[in-house]
C-alpha cells in the first residue's frame, strides 16, 4: 500500500464517525431498503467499530407533519417563543442536532407514488430550517449542512432510472435536490429496482444492489 494511502487508512481506523441512518419504509417486516441499508450498516460497524449509529425509524417512531402552529414556531426568534412554542420546536431541533452531528447519513428511501415516503417528507420538513440548515444570502440559499457523505438505498416496484418510466422518477430528483439545497451534495444512490416484476427480478437487483454496497465499502 503506498505510503499516503496507508497513511489515511491509519487516519480513518483512529477516528470515530457518527451515522445518522434513517429508515422510511413504512413496512417493519419485508422492506428491502431496511434489510439493505441494515446489512451495509453491519458491515460498515464490523469494519469501524468505533463509529456511532444513530438510528431514526420513521416508522416506529415518525415524526408530526407541520401545522400552522409549528411554522409560526420556526419563525419565531427563540428568545421570543412562548413555553408552548419551545416544546413545539423540540423534535425539529433534536432532528437537526442529529443530523449536524452525523458525519455519515445513511437512507432507506423506497418509492411511494413516484416519491418519498410521507414520513420522510416530514423529516424533511423539520431539518429544512432557515438559520440552521441553511440561510438566505445576496445571491440566494445556502446550505448549512456541509462536509458530509450521504449513501441512499431506493427501493421502486418498477425500473425507473432508465426507459419509459425515468420520467415519474420524483423520489431520487427530489432527494438528491433537497438534500443539495441543505449543503449535502455528496450522494450515492443505490437503486434496487423492479422489485415487483418477480422473483428473478427481486434476486438480481438485490445482487447488483449488495455489490454495489460493498464497493462502497470497500473504497
């Protein structure tokens, strides 16, 4: 191994990183993107033990969709909340904490209706906050949320990222837009595609998906 390599792999092993890793399928039992995400994060963990993951599973535990009282809370200086206002922003706060704290944020996003999961959307909602995720500048919005690496695992019933249906592919676009607008514009996606053309179908995506994660790791 030359010497710098080496060098950085020395770096790497003497270094904890937290992950945030995030699961949004709303199935507990029989979810690809769930058994994906969990057996990189497994094989990730068994190489760096020392790294912290934070689980948030939106399923078990999904977080409130945003009311007029929540919004008005956001935009609200912190000093000048009221008590209720303060407990109202608590969960939006601890999700933002979490994710400025992860250096690595992994994603189980599989497709419902051509997008994101609602829950995940509204973990969206609550991190995407003007004067924490990002700002608005002279020339317009910028990210907060910088210097991390992001892996998305998607999960689709057909095949979208080629051939006629490219076109309703709204989950990966919006991802990866959002996620760029807050500063995180190093994504991976890995797609496990035509889940409900069979079972031969399910078997080679899941080959091609679990190749695909373990070059990751391997880089």
């Amino acid at each position: 191994m030359p010497l710098v390599l080496a060098f950085i792999h020395f770096l790497r092993k003497s270094i904890s990183w937290q992950i945030l890793h995030i699961n949004s399928s709303v199935r507990n039992q029989g979810s690809l993107s769930r058994q994906l995400t969990g057996e990189f994060l497994a094989k990730w963990k068994a190489a760096n033990p020392s790294d912290i993951v934070i689980e948030r599973d939106l399923a078990s535990n999904p977080v409130p969709h945003l009311t007029e009282q929540m919004m008005g809370a956001f935009f609200t200086p912190a000093e000048q909340r009221t008590p209720e206002q303060a407990q109202t922003v608590l969960i939006s706060d601890v999700l933002v904490d979490e994710l400025l704290a992860a250096d690595v944020i992994v994603i189980g996003a599989p497709m419902y209706n051509f997008s994101v999961s609602s829950t995940l959307k509204a973990w969206i909602d609550h991190i995407a906050r003007a004067g924490r995720t990002f700002n608005y500048g002279e020339t317009g919005a910028v990210g907060l949320v910088t210097g991390k690496k992001v892996f998305i695992v998607t999960a689709t019933g057909g095949v979208y990222s080629e051939g006629p249906s490219k076109a309703y592919d709204f989950l990966g676009t919006y991802l990866r837009s959002v996620l760029g607008f807050l500063g995180m514009t190093d994504i991976t996606f890995v797609q496990a595609e035509g889940l409900a053309m069979g079972e031969a179908a399910v078997a080679d995506t899941l080959a091609k998906s679990r190749t695909a994660l373990n070059e990751l790791l391997a880089a």
